[in-house]
C-alpha cells in the first residue's frame, strides 16, 4: 500500500504543477500505456524527462513563438471563408460549431506543427485525418472524469489506454511521414512551424 499526497490548496497546486514542476516531474505512474503515450512528456521519468524538456524549453521561446502566429491566423482566416461560403449556400442561418472548431483546431495543428496545409488534400484525404484526429481523444466522459480523478487507479484497473490507440498511431505514421519527406525532399528549407524548430534543437 503506498502512501498518497492529496493537495487542495489552489496556490499550492499552482506552484508545483507551473512554478516548481521540475522537482516533480515524477507525480504520476502509469503501468499501463502503449509505446507512443510512453513518449509522453507528463509520463517522462529522471534524465529522459530532463533532456526533452531540456529540447523542448528550446523550442518554445516567446521569439520562436510569434513565427508561428502567422501560421495560426491564416487558419483562422480559411475557416471563417469557408463558414461564409457554406452559409451563402444554405438557407439555414445554423453552423454545426464542433466541427468548425474541430476542423479549426486540426488546420492549425497541421499547419502550425507540420507546416501541412490540409486543403491541398483531396477531400476524402483531409476526412480521414480529421476522423483520426478526432477519434484519439473521443472518449467515455466518466471514465475520462475518474482517469483526471485517479489515473493511477483507472489505470490499472482498465489497463488500457486513455486515448484511442489505434487512431493515435494513425497519427504518428503520418507525421513520421511529414518528417522523412522533409528530410528527404527540402533538408536545407526553412519552415516557420514547429516541426522545423523541433529538428533544429534536434529533438526528432
């Protein structure tokens, strides 16, 4: 029976989990997590923590950052001339506004992160994606509740992953493909995105 700390002070909370998150990086044990979510930045242990954290507070500076901005705002300009487009084309005034988000919120993790811009994509290219994208963190609303109330325990009693796995290593394939062609194709190219930061502080 190991012996737990339940914190409930707001102040404190914030200051172990922004503050002084590098003395706790080990807060958590997950015995049970497929090979990509051991990858995990949050479930890192010791020197392996130390070092990604180490490439990644690289990447992540407030000048790399505003790089990227642009990237961000073209998204958002994309999506908002689709909405006008769909809404000249229909009489209904309504929008479905998860799937505007959700699409949203994939453009600008392909564009932001891997430079990948999802309207050259056929149509059924892009869905997948989305579909992928969507599938890995549609998950059971009470297990996900008791997952963020007691992972450890959740854990080990489902054994299985939180996220969708089979959905989560759709994803990997396909930027571990965006990297070798970009290794492979345009080596000395330099993006504005995060992919292009994470290569020059060597982390892929």
């Amino acid at each position: 029976m190991s012996t737990n700390l339940i914190i409930a002070d707001p102040d404190l909370i914030k200051s172990i989990t922004v503050k002084e998150f590098s003395c706790f990086p080990e807060s958590f044990s997950f015995p049970y997590l497929s090979p990509i979510e051991r990858k995990f930045l949050t479930v890192l242990y010791g020197n392996e923590w130390k070092r990604v954290r180490s490439l990644l507070s690289q990447t992540f500076t407030t000048g790399k950052l505003k790089k990227v901005f642009e990237l961000i705002k073209s998204c958002m300009v994309s999506r908002l001339d689709d909405l006008r487009l769909s809404q000249d084309n229909l009489e209904s005034s309504f929008i479905d506004v998860k799937h505007f988000w959700g699409r949203y919120n994939l453009d600008v993790t392909a564009k932001a992160f891997f430079g990948t811009d999802l309207n050259v994509y056929s149509q059924s290219k892009a869905q997948q994606v989305l579909y992928n994208f969507e599938q890995t963190f549609k998950t059971n609303p009470i297990s996900m509740i008791i997952n963020m109330v007691a992972p450890e325990w959740f854990n080990k009693l489902t054994r299985q992953s939180a996220f969708n796995t089979e959905n989560l290593e759709y994803l990997e394939k396909l930027a571990e493909a965006v990297i070798e062609a970009r290794k492979e194709h345009n080596p000395n190219h330099k993006y504005n995105d995060f992919l292009q930061l994470l290569l020059e502080s060597e982390c892929l």
